[in-house]
C-alpha cells in the first residue's frame, strides 16, 4: 500500500513535534541542573538543523567565550553527572555558544523582543542569514550590545 506525499510529509511533522515534546522536558531538567550547579545559561533553545536533520540543544555561554567550548562542554557533564534520578541526555544532542552565535545574534532579528519567544515554539523565516525551521526557546539573550558584537 502506497501513501501520497502529503502523508508521509505530515507524519514526519507529527514525529518531529512528538520528539520535541520530550526533549523540551528533558532540555528543562538539563538547565535545572546547569542552574543548581553555578553553570552561567545566557541563552538556550532547541534549534532544527535542516543539513543534519537533527534538533540540538543551543546553549549560549559565557564559558565559551572564556575559557572554550571544551570547558563549557567540562561544564555541562558535571552539573548533570550527580542527578538523581540521572537525566538520560546526550550531550552530542547540545551545541554550546557564545552570545556572538548567528543563532543566537538571530533572536534579536524577530519582530518581537526573544523575552516574548520564552516557552514557545516557532519557526519559518530567515532571520539575519539564519533559518529557524524550527525552535523552541528557554531562554532569551539578554544582554543585546553583548550579542551584537
């Protein structure tokens, strides 16, 4: 049995957002956890990377900026090595960030101010060179001179 295209775009839709649905949870716990250990969160969102097909925790920063990914990565490991009951999170599922990420400079370029994205999904346009196919937002940059640099 064949299923028109329309079908099978509309399941792959419906298993994204499906998917997305507990990441946001399990995306929340991960920040719960960066909070509880001291880890500075700047900003953080699930982003769709279309050339990958894949949807990666964005999380801006200033360890990043200051010390390298690596010790942001070092970071993120140990806050949520000691949970219990241990989060099941890859963390190859997150991307770290500075402030001066096209993802996240992109925030500023929605119509809205990012603080009214907070818990919400969105996506389509292409924002300053950046296509945001689809996202969800925790947290929003707050420092907007930071970010333009």
């Amino acid at each position: 049995m064949s299923f028109p295209a329309w079908c099978h775009q509309a399941f792959q839709i419906m298993v994204e957002d499906t998917l997305v649905d507990r990441k946001i949870e399990k995306g929340a716990r991960f920040l719960e956890a960066l909070d509880a250990a001291g880890v500075p969160v700047d900003a953080a969102l699930w982003f769709y990377f279309p050339e990958s097909e894949a949807w990666r925790l964005v999380v801006s920063t200033s360890i990043e900026e200051e010390q390298g990914p690596l010790a942001a990565y070092r970071a993120f490991h140990e806050a949520t090595e000691s949970l219990d009951p241990p989060i099941e999170f890859d963390l190859g599922e997150v991307r770290v960030a500075s402030r001066k990420d096209p993802i996240i400079k992109a925030l500023w370029g929605f119509r809205v101010p990012p603080s009214q994205l907070v818990g919400r999904r969105f996506g389509g346009p292409y924002i300053n060179g950046v296509e945001f196919q689809g996202a969800y937002l925790y947290r929003a940059p707050t420092r907007r001179r930071a970010a333009a640099r």
